[in-house]
C-alpha cells in the first residue's frame, strides 16, 4: 500500500498550505515562507487531497493558488525530498512520483477553474504548479524554471512535457525543460505561459479580481468547457466534435442556459445557478 494517504477527508488542517473560501472562491496559499513556499512530501498530498475536497463539495466555483512570503514556490524541498528519496528504493519512489503527478492530474481535472498568481520564483514543482493552473496571473518579479535536469532528473517531471508544448510550443518548451533556466515575466508574457501580466505587487489583487469575475459566472459552462480543453487535447477533429455536440446538447438541458434566455428577454443581467 502506498505510504501517501488518498482519500480526501474534511478538515482544515493542512500542512504548510492556508485555505479560505468567500462567495464561491477557494483560496490557498502556500504558506511556507520562510522557505520560498518549497513543498515537503505532507504538502504535496494535502494539496492533491484538498482539490478532491473542494470538487466533492460542489461550492467552489473560482480557486486561486498564491504563495506566501517573497515567491510563490521554490519547487520541492531539497533538504526533506530529495535527501530522503536518496534512501528509498523503486517501489516508494514510484509511489512518491505518481503522487506528485496526482496533484497535477488534481489541478487540471477539479470542475472550477484554477487561477496561479504568481510573484517571484516559480521553480521546480512550482513551476508546474503554475503550468497546470487554467490561467497564470503574474508580476513583474515573477520568473518560472523548470529545474530538473539541473538536479539530474528529467524535465518532464509532473506533466511538464505533456503541459508546457501544449502551452507554449514545442521548441520553447524544450529550451526551458532541457536546459533548466528561468525566464522572466517579460518573456513568459510573449511565450503565452503568462495569461495575465499585473502591475508589480498586485498579482494576487488581479488573480482575486479574475476570481470573482469567474465565480459570479456560469459555472457550470465553465466546468464544462476546461474538461473539454483537456481532454480534446490528443483527439483527432471527428472525436472532438462529437464530445462538443454531445456536452452542448446536456447544457441546452441546464437551468442556466434558460435563465440565460430568460434575462435576455427580460432585458437583466443573468442569476447563474451552477446547474
């Protein structure tokens, strides 16, 4: 049996992460300050379990991933991970890697959009992180490295080479997965790895901003078109319209999509329900 707990619980005790919810947005901060928010094997499975929390529950509709302190995240912990998996044999190490991935599987399949605000480093693990999120609202001071050749490992760590191409493209994506080195705001903004450039200190002020336009929106429509972006991904055209006509034709069923036609008609601004 793997030794990283799976099952998503209710609680509010989280390690190193901070979790508040207001109006239909999640908020959760990496809240490791004092170590660049780097992430230790009870974060990595806490963040995986809370995700599966806040999708069980049905209320969220907007989630913001943020980090405390002077970056975002510094990637795992090198002291904690990377010394202790020096120690462990194939079997725990491959539990530990498929974990990790589960946190991005975690990001990308939860039924809300996920908006990283990024300030500072955005490294490793981080850097994936923000990758995974469905948009990236950044800083000036933001700067995003894929470390992981650099301490030896392969750069498609987490999803990285699946995410990053599909992203960005190919050429640059194995640039920054091969060698290793940052790139700063400026150029992640003209790469397309940054949604949303902010003006300095107020990427989390803009990410919130972003939040509550989501979450006062039709949030079933949303759920609908980001499991759409990620499963379309790998399909040939003949699939993808099939799964479109099919997920429209359920909508054209909801409640909001004749509240919609209700408030048109009656000239007002739509009350989305989420259903």
């Amino acid at each position: 049996m793997s030794p990283f707990a799976g099952s998503a619980r209710s609680t509010d005790a989280w390690k190193h992460i901070r979790v508040t919810r207001k109006d239909g947005i999640a908020t959760v901060t990496l809240a490791r300050p004092d170590k660049l928010n780097a992430l230790t094997f009870e974060a990595y499975a806490d963040l995986r379990d809370l995700l599966a929390e806040l999708s069980r529950e049905r209320s969220v509709r907007a989630l913001v991933l943020a980090g405390e302190g002077r970056g975002f995240c510094s990637g795992g912990d090198v002291e904690e991970i990377i010394g202790a998996t020096l120690g462990m044999d194939t079997a725990q190490l491959l539990d530990f890697n498929r974990m990790t991935g589960q946190v991005v599987r975690a990001v990308r399949e939860c039924p809300f959009p996920v908006i990283a605000a990024v300030h500072g480093v955005a490294a490793g693990a981080g850097a994936v992180l923000a990758l995974a999120a469905d948009f990236r609202v950044a800083d000036p001071s933001a700067r995003f490295a894929f470390l992981f050749t650099k301490v030896g490992l392969s750069g498609g760590d987490m999803g990285a080479a699946y995410l990053l191409p599909r992203v960005i493209g190919l050429g640059h994506a194995t640039r920054l997965l091969m060698l290793g080195d940052a790139v700063r705001a400026p150029e992640a903004e003209r790469l397309g790895l940054i949604s949303e450039l902010a003006d300095e200190g107020r990427a989390d002020e803009a990410a919130a901003a972003l939040a509550r336009r989501l979450a006062e929106g039709p949030a079933l429509a949303h759920a609908q078109t980001k499991a759409l972006l990620t499963a379309e991904l790998d399909m040939p055209l003949a699939a993808a319209v099939e799964m479109d006509a099919a997920t429209q034709a359920l909508l054209m069923n909801s409640a909001d999509y004749e509240e919609f036609h209700a408030a048109f008609t009656e000239k007002r601004t739509p009350k989305w329900q989420g259903k």
